[in-house]
C-alpha cells in the first residue's frame, strides 16, 4: 500500500533549480515509485525522478505538495523526504533569497 504525504513548501525558491535538483536526487535514492503533484495548483502528478517534471509544476514558496510513495523502501523514503521539504530543501528558511548564510555580525 502506497504512504502518502502533503507538505507545504516554504523554502524560498519552491522546487525551483537547485532545490529541484535536491529533491529530485534525493527521491531517485530510493528504489520505490515516488510520484509529486502541486495541490495548490491542481497539477497531475509526475514523477519526483525526473527533474524536468518536477521544474514542470511550479511548485512556488507557499505551495502544498503530495507525494504518493509506493515500494519496498517507501517508509524510509517518505520521512526522507518529508524531512527534506520540511527543512527547506538546503535553502534557509528566513526568507533570506540569495544571500549566504553568515554568523550575526551584532549590527
């Protein structure tokens, strides 16, 4: 039976370039069908393993995603993922868009 997850994407570029590719990496470690739709949206579902389908559901900050994993490692897969959604896709999650991560200066 197949585990499926809704997650709100809150990082600062969505699935967009890098953070895609993150994903997208990151499910094809898995042996298991793992399939992603932009609920927000209303988008079909596509595969999370492919990279041009996942950029293709403009998947923005904000954004409420399922994935629907199906397979002999879906449980390790899911919390996986869900951690990596939920962390920001190795983006900050302050809202701080392109500018790197440094220790507070105190001014």
């Amino acid at each position: 039976m197949a585990t499926e997850l809704e997650l709100d994407v809150r990082n600062p570029s969505g699935l967009h370039a890098r953070p895609a590719a993150v994903f997208v990496k990151a499910a094809a470690g898995f042996a298991s069908d793992v399939r992603v739709a932009n609920l927000t949206t209303g988008s079909r579902e596509v595969t999370a393993k492919s990279i041009i389908g996942v950029l293709g559901l403009g998947v923005q900050p904000g954004h409420r995603i399922r994935l629907r994993i199906d397979g002999a490692d879906e449980g390790p897969a899911a919390e996986a993922l869900r951690l990596l959604v939920e962390s920001g896709l190795e983006e900050p999650l302050d809202g701080a868009r392109g500018e790197a991560a440094s220790p507070a200066t105190g001014g």
